[in-house]
C-alpha cells in the first residue's frame, strides 16, 4: 500500500514539475521484440483506458454530461439497477452521460494521436508507432483530460458564469473564422455571438481561465517532450509536431463543413425531383 502510494505521489509530482519523466518513460522496450511491443501495447491501451474511467466516472457523477430525457432503459440495464437496488432511468441517464463523457476525450486523443504521427512521419523522425502512441496516452490522460475537467466546469458552475460566456465566444468566433474563409454561409444554431465583456468576470472565472490555459500549455508542451525524446526528433521538428496538434481543430472544424455541405447537397438531390 505504502509502495503503491508513493508512486501515485510521485506520479504526480512528475506531471506538473517534470512531464518528461512521465511522457518519455520506458520507452526504449519498443524496439524489442515483437512479443515485448504487443505486451507494451496492451499494457499503454490498458493504462488509457483506465484514465479514461478514472476521468469520466467522477465528473458523471457531478453531473457532467448528463442529459434530459433519455426514455426507457433497456431490459438489461433495468434487471442490473433492480438486481443492485438502484433507479433503472437513473442508471440508465449515467451510462449515457458516461459513455458521452469518455467518447468525448477519446476522440479528441484519436485526432491529437493522427496529427502528432503524421507530422513526426513527415518529418522523418518517426521511431515508430508505439512511440507515438505511448507519447498521446500519457499526454491526453493527464493534461487533455485536465482541459476537458476545467471546460465542463465552466459550463456547469453559476459562479462563472462571464468566463464559461467568454470560452463559448472565443470558440464560435474561431468556427466562424474557419467558415468565412472556406467561403460558405454555414451558420451555427446559436448564431453569431456578441463580444462578452470581461469586466464583470469573477476571481472563481479568472482562476479557472487561469486553469484552462496552464494545463493547455502542459499539454502541448508534453507533445513537444514526447516528439523530442520518444522520436528523437529535432527542436524545430518538435515543434512542428506541436503545431499540428494544433492546427488539429482547424481540420476538424473544415471536416464538419465538408459533411454540413455534403449532407444539404444530398437533401436538395433527394428533393428536388419531388419538387419538380
């Protein structure tokens, strides 16, 4: 117990005074064998995954991502929450949100693990896959996940109300920064929003802001460890493994306009000989 309970400190201790020693450990057995990187790469799936759980469970339960009205539970779901004496709609509303909660992180680490091996690929540098993969498991387990924490804290806490007010203009006004330069007239359904102003921002607001924007430069610079020491690659390259991370919700954002545009062509293909 007592071994168990220093690792997790220094674990921690690690994560925020030294990312290097978590991003870059251990990574030299995937140039073993075959049977040494299949035993690491379930051992990096298993470890993610339990991030993950470790991540959603606690702020399903506080009430992150919960939804409305979810209907009535399937009869395996309902024979589990009677079997455990709990509410089989309650039950049912928290596997929802909790599938919501972890899909959500999951596909942000898919996209953040496409970009970041590409770039190093690009570069030349690639030590391999499982060097890619190891880098975004700890990165995205320990400070994406801090991102996504602090933004649905925003989202949900009255106290800060202006900050969560400001994070929300700040990414419409980047979506439509993307779609005023592909040249469509997309329109997202809240509409364009109105500047917010800051002078009626909370210290609860300001420290959260604070919050958000230290553990995104953890993140990022997490990346930048894992390409430098897990690929060996150079600094200049490091960082353009950094900067394809983050150009990476531009790609995103272009990918839904792509599908938004390609989904109202196939509507008005279908219609348009009903009209005729």
């Amino acid at each position: 117990m007592a071994g168990s309970s220093f690792r997790f400190a220094r674990y921690g201790y690690s994560a925020l005074f030294d990312p290097s020693d978590i991003v870059s450990a251990n990574v030299e057995v995937y140039g073993q064998t075959r049977r040494t990187r299949l035993y690491e790469a379930l051992r990096l799936v298993t470890f993610y995954l339990f991030n993950l759980f470790l991540y959603a469970v606690p702020i399903t339960y506080a009430g992150f991502g919960a939804t409305g009205e979810v209907g009535a539970p399937p009869a395996v779901v309902e024979s589990v929450a009677v079997s455990v004496g709990t509410d089989p709609v309650s039950g049912w509303q928290f596997l929802l949100a909790l599938v919501q909660n972890c899909t959500f992180l999951f596909a942000a680490s898919a996209l953040t693990f496409l970009t970041f091996h590409v770039a190093v690929w690009l570069t030349r540098n690639s030590s391999g896959v499982l060097q890619s993969i190891h880098t975004v498991v700890y990165s995205t387990g320990i400070y994406l996940a801090a991102i996504f924490s602090v933004t649905w804290y925003l989202s949900t806490s009255p106290a800060i109300s202006v900050a969560d007010d400001w994070l929300i203009w700040v990414q419409a006004e980047f979506i439509y920064a993307v779609i005023d330069a592909t040249g469509t007239n997309l329109e997202l359904p809240s509409g364009r929003p109105e500047p917010v102003d800051l002078t009626e921002i909370t210290r609860s607001g300001v420290v959260a802001l604070t919050g958000l924007f230290v553990a995104a430069l953890y993140y990022f610079y997490s990346l930048y460890l894992g390409a430098r020491h897990n690929h060996h690659s150079s600094r200049s390259a490091s960082l353009l493994a950094v900067g394809f991370v983050v150009a990476s919700p531009i790609l995103f954002v272009l990918g839904s306009i792509a599908i938004a545009l390609f989904l109202d062509g196939a509507i008005v293909a279908h219609t348009t000989p009903i009209l005729l």
